[in-house]
C-alpha cells in the first residue's frame, strides 16, 4: 500500500531507506567463479593422479564460450575448430547468446569469473578512495576509450582466422588468473593481468570496460535484447542513484530503456537495488515498465 | 512482463546447466577431443585424414592409427629414447623437451609431426613457417617416404639436430651450461632468440633506423620482446628474426 503511494505521488524518498538487497547475483558469481578455479585445479590434480571426484577435468579453454566466438570463422569454412576449442565451447557460445538475447550480457554480469575478480578486487579500491572511486577516467575520452574492446576483437577473429590458433592466450588475462602456475601463461598475459589487477582499484571493472572482445561481442546485444533494464519517469524522482550504482558508469537516468553496448545487466540499478522508488528501474520487456 | 533478479539467476543457471545436460544426453558436448582426424574435403585426397587437424593431445599411437605410421618410426623421428614410451606420447610435450630451440625461433613441435606425417604419407599440407624436423625424421622420410628433390632440400634446410632425450628431459637441461645475461653475452653468441628485446639488438650496434626499416613500422617501445611485437603484428617471428638476425651478423663482423 506505502508503495502504490509512492508510485501515485512521487516524492524525494529519504536516502536512508534501507532495503535488503539481493544476494542472489553474488551467490552465482561466487558459485561460477569456485567451480571455474576447482575446474582449473582438477586438470592438474588428473594429471598427478589425485583428480576431485564428480568434477569436471576439462581445460579452461573447453568451458569459454568466447572460444566457440573465435572459431566460426573455421568452423565455417572447413568444419573444424581451431586448436584447443572443443565442442563444448561452442555450445556454451550458443547459450551464451541465447541468454544475451534475452537478457543482455548476463554472461558478463553474472557469470565471468575474471569479472568477478573484478568486481572483488574494486571493493578494495572502493574502500580507499570512497565516492572518487570509478570516476577517475574524464567522460569525453572516456566515451572513446570504450571503443577499443571492438578493435581488439577484431584484431583476435582476424589473427585466429588467419592462423587458426589460439592468439588470444597470449594476451589473455583471465587464463593467466586461472593457470598461473602454467608454462602456457606467457608473460604479456600475465602483465596484462597484474595491470588489470592495479587498474580495478581505481576503475570498477577496468578489464571489462575497456579490453575484453567477449563483452564486446555479448554488448551488441543490448541493443535488441528482450529484455532491457527499463527507467519509469513519471514515478522517478530523479536522484541518479541508478547512475552512482552502475558499476559501467552508464547513465541510466537520462533515458526510458538502456541500450548502452556496456551494460553488464547487473541490475544493480534496478528499484530491487539502488533505485529507492519501488517499480521504476525494471528489467521488463517493452510496456512491461510503466510510461 | 516483468523479471527480478532471482528470476535471472534462474533462468541463466538453469539454461547454461540444462543445455551442458541437454548436449551430454545427445552426445554433443565434448570438452576433449575424440582423436578422431578430421578429412580432406575435396580435391585428390577427399576422404583420406588430414595431417593438418592433428592436435597437440594427440598421442604418437592415435597418430600411428589414424595415418598407419608406425610407432617405432614416430618416436625415432623424434628422439624419443624409450620404446615403451613412443606410444602414449603427446605431440605437445615435443615442445617442452625442445624449448631451447623455440627460444631461437626453430620449432620441433606439434607442426612437426603434422609436416612429417604429410611428407611420410605424400598427402598435402601448408606448412608453417618456423617449423623444423629433426635430423633423424629427415633421414627416416628420406628412406621411407616418396619425396621429390624439391622437397628433399627443403627437409634439409628446415632441419636441427636433436640429442636424444627422453620425453620429460628438456634439452636446455641437457645442455648443463647457464645462458648468460644480455649484457654479458659474447659476440659470437648475439642470436635473436623468442626473448630477445629491440633494445638488445640496438645493444649490440643496430640503429633504430636500421630495425624500423625492416620492421617497416617505428619501435613501439625498445624495451618490446621482438616475438610479442611480431605476435600483435600477426606477422611470423621468423619473417623479421631472419633480416634482423643478418644486420646483426654484419654489425659484429
């Protein structure tokens, strides 16, 4: 009843208002990013002999969907895929993109394990440099430097349909994280990963943002996906807690829908989360949020 | 229709679970490889397996059965010592036993077993630049395999020199002597190596010019590993090791 007056008369809501938040998207972040690193581990346990009983012994490679991504190109023109990339990653490319589809970037959001460590590393960052935290980078370059991710998974499809190998680990940080204790870790990855490392304590989500060619690809989604984290102005009362909330530094206020190619579908902006006003940041499908 | 967060943790967990058992159950989901060789698919050798798709998981007895080598002279060609351990070896542990070669731009490795396995089969292959065989598989393809004069030369360039070791020995270890730093390294030891720095060629008395005309680009930071540069350029390393390698011969001369 509090709440349908809220939504009728729309009025500055105190900040204090607390409301449990939702632990559902950490619980499955935590949960992908233990059986990830248990996954990593088991491959070396086989290898001595001492394997975790009823997990899965796959490489790392096997259970990305961004390899799926990188091995159309053969997959298409000679019907197999490139070295390393087996089957399962293909499949996991095309859940990948159902899910995207539908939600967005979920895979991103909610399932990375390297934006997971992200995410943990910045709460570190969070804690030193308070509300300066995540708004170091100036917006004007800011918008551009958001861009290069595009021209970094062209350059991967190009380099990996051109060789047929597995470029990217050499300059992936996410391998490096889970396999550093492997010769296959080369050292660029490895710089790429502690420079990652530094970078989210000033920027949430640094890796992300700016350099990953997955999230590039899964972004494009949020353009079409069905459905898309939706703004209601007539019960907003304009408090931008959705943009301070949003870990991409999307500017969800300033719109009806969020299309941004950045959009992680978090939903940390959402009235489940910061948003103070019950039912005005929504993930709906079209007319689902009020007008 | 609206969806809250619970929603989605739901349905994400349930579509990426349900599909890896969906695919299980329809036998799709492979997270290894079945070792079965992918074949030509058209043109004289339609049909027959390709040399090309051998993996680096492949161990020398899927090989043997796949393209009907013998074992004895797999692991002959590739300096394998012990017999009983030709059979379960994989392709990619060559490139661990021989990594001092790859430091020197040589590789003995899982495109080496993919070039002799065409050569000893006479089947087609495009071969990577780089890739070298040892000694002896030149000598067991010279004995065995049809090979035409051309192909006879070129072995023969592209070939190293192999002690024979056993499959977990690298040859660095075998060798017994410590490399030298760059700063101390000898003037007849100044080889580009897969860490070898644009700083380091300048060390040893090329100009930056000199480098940025054969690299046709500027050095992005002379402190840049020669490889890596070569690897964001998608240019093979030995395309730029060979005229770099011969400036530094001349400037040492």
């Amino acid at each position: 009843m509090q709440q349908q007056i809220l939504i009728k008369k729309p009025s500055p809501v105190p900040r204090t208002i607390k409301k449990p938040k939702p632990w559902y998207r950490s619980a499955v972040q935590s949960f992908f990013f233990v059986l990830v690193a248990l996954i990593s581990l088991n491959k070396v346990l086989e290898e001595a002999g001492m394997a975790i009983p009823f997990l899965s012994q796959a490489s790392l490679h096997a259970i990305c969907p961004f390899g799926g991504v990188v091995s159309i190109y053969k997959f298409v023109t000679v019907g197999t895929l490139i070295q390393k990339i087996h089957e399962s990653a293909f499949i996991l490319m095309l859940i990948a993109f159902l899910l995207a589809i539908a939600f967005g970037p979920v895979i991103c959001g909610w399932v990375c394990p390297f934006g997971t460590f992200q995410e943990w590393t910045g709460k570190i960052g969070r804690k030193i440099f308070g509300k300066k935290y995540n708004h170091y980078v100036p917006v004007k370059i800011d918008v551009y430097f958001r861009y290069i991710r595009y021209i970094i998974l062209a350059w991967v499809v190009y380099v990996t349909a051109t060789t047929a190998k597995l470029m990217f680990q050499d300059i992936d940080p996410y391998f490096a994280l889970f396999q550093f204790w492997s010769d296959e870790v080369s050292m660029t990855a490895l710089i790429i990963l502690g420079v990652t490392i530094t970078l989210s304590l000033f920027v949430e989500r640094p890796y992300c943002k700016y350099a990953c060619p997955y999230g590039a690809v899964l972004g494009i989604f949020n353009l079409f996906r069905i459905f898309k984290v939706r703004r209601t102005p007539s019960s907003c009362i304009d408090c931008k807690a959705c943009d301070q909330v949003c870990p991409m530094n999307i500017s969800v206020s300033s719109g009806t829908a969020v299309l941004s190619h950045q959009c992680i579908s978090c939903m940390k902006c959402t009235s489940e989360n910061a948003c103070p006003v019950a039912e005005t940041v929504e993930l709906s499908i079209k007319g689902g949020a009020k007008q | 229709m609206k969806l809250k967060s619970l929603h989605v943790a739901v349905i994400t967990l349930v579509l990426i679970f349900g599909g890896i058992a969906l695919t299980t159950v329809l036998d799709l989901w492979k997270t290894t490889n079945d070792k079965v060789v992918a074949t030509y698919k058209g043109g004289e050798f339609e049909g027959q397996s390709d040399p090309a798709d051998i993996r680096g998981s492949y161990t020398f007895d899927d090989i043997s059965n796949a393209f009907g080598i013998p074992l004895e002279d797999l692991g002959k060609a590739f300096g394998l010592q012990d017999p009983s351990s030709f059979a379960a070896f994989q392709c990619k542990g060559l490139e661990g036993i021989y990594v001092a070669l790859k430091e020197e731009g040589k590789e003995v490795g899982t495109g080496s077993v993919r070039y002799f396995v065409a050569l000893y089969k006479g089947l087609p292959l495009k071969v990577e630049e780089g890739t070298y065989l040892p000694k002896a598989a030149v000598e067991i393809l010279k004995a065995k395999a049809k090979l035409t004069e051309e192909q006879i030369k070129s072995i023969e360039k592209y070939s190293v020199d192999l002690p024979a070791v056993s499959a977990t020995a690298p040859v660095s270890e075998l060798a017994g002597t410590p490399t030298p730093s760059p700063s101390e390294t000898p003037v007849t030891d100044r080889v580009i190596k897969g860490n070898t720095t644009f700083q380091e060629l300048m060390d040893w008395g090329v100009t930056k010019e000199e480098i940025e005309k054969i690299i046709n680009d500027k050095i992005p930071k002379p402190g840049i590993i020669i490889k890596d540069y070569s690897t964001t350029k998608a240019v093979e390393f030995l395309t730029l090791k060979e005229p770099l390698q011969t400036l530094v011969d001349r400037k040492t001369k």
